[in-house]
C-alpha cells in the first residue's frame, strides 16, 4: 500500500514551526491544511492529553471567532502523535500567511484565565483530562519560536 504524504515527511530532521502540510482541490474551492508542529518529533517529550486538549479547546474557540478568519476555518485538532495540530482552512495559503493568526492565538491562550469553553460534562467526551497551565506553558514555548521563524520553520525538510 502507498504511504500517504505526511509519512513521506522526514521527521528526523523537522523542527516545531508552521508547515502547509498539503492542499486539496474540491470544485473551486481551495483548502490549506497546516502542521502546527508545537514540539519536535522524537526529541521533545510529546504533549500530554490534558495540555493537547485544552490547546484544542481554546485554539479552536479563538480561530472559529477571529474576526478575519472565522468563515476560513475548517478544522483545527491535535495530531494523533500528540506534537502539535493540524489546521485546515478555505483558500490557497502559505506558512507565513498565517504566522500573525497562530501568534495570536497562543497569546490568547497564555492570557487566558477562565473557564475552559467547553469543558463540562454536557459539551465534551472527557471534560476531566484538562491542562491549563500545561497549555500555557506549551503555548509559550511554541510562541518563542514562532517569534524566531527561520526558513527551516516553515518549509517541510527534504
């Protein structure tokens, strides 16, 4: 069986950064899907269920009401390896294109001081496996090098 793309992607050489990971054309509709890649693979300890899902939690809250980018966005969720999340939107976009948007989204999750929007037991299928300081702190770190961005953040190593 063919491998798909995102296991042709070396990941003994990618670093955390933002990577357009693919684009899929339906009709005239172009999607972008994103690899937020928040720690680097098979070096950095992976992200912990509680700290991925209250990322996925908030990150979502925040983009789904983006004044500039709420009707774009598609998906946003973590990767089953647990290093960082995928982000699909409406339209042909490149990495730094959203670059400001991912920033602002972890400030907002760093600032964040309330409840989990959608943490209770009505609104989600494990409301109890949250981590907000864990998000904090992740968030924080993948803001340092997103301040920092070099070409090798953004473009898929050969």
């Amino acid at each position: 069986m063919k491998k798909i793309p995102s296991f042709e992607v070396n990941h003994l050489d990618l670093l955390s950064g933002i990577y357009v990971s693919r684009y899929d054309q339906f009709n005239d509709c172009t999607l972008t899907t994103f690899d937020l890649r928040f720690v680097r693979p098979n070096v950095e300890k992976v992200l912990s269920t509680g700290v991925i899902h209250t990322i996925e939690h908030l990150g979502a809250t925040f983009l789904r009401n983006h004044a500039s980018f709420q009707d774009k966005i598609v998906y946003f969720g973590p990767m089953g390896c647990r290093t960082g999340f995928y982000l699909i939107v409406y339209g042909k976009f490149k990495s730094r294109d959203i670059v400001s948007l991912i920033i602002d989204m972890l400030k907002f999750i760093i600032d964040f001081n309330d409840d989990i929007p959608g943490a209770a037991e009505r609104d989600c299928g494990n409301y109890l496996d949250h981590d907000l300081k864990g998000a904090k702190d992740a968030s924080e770190k993948f803001l340092k090098i997103l301040e920092n961005l070099t070409e090798k953040n953004l473009e898929y190593p050969n």
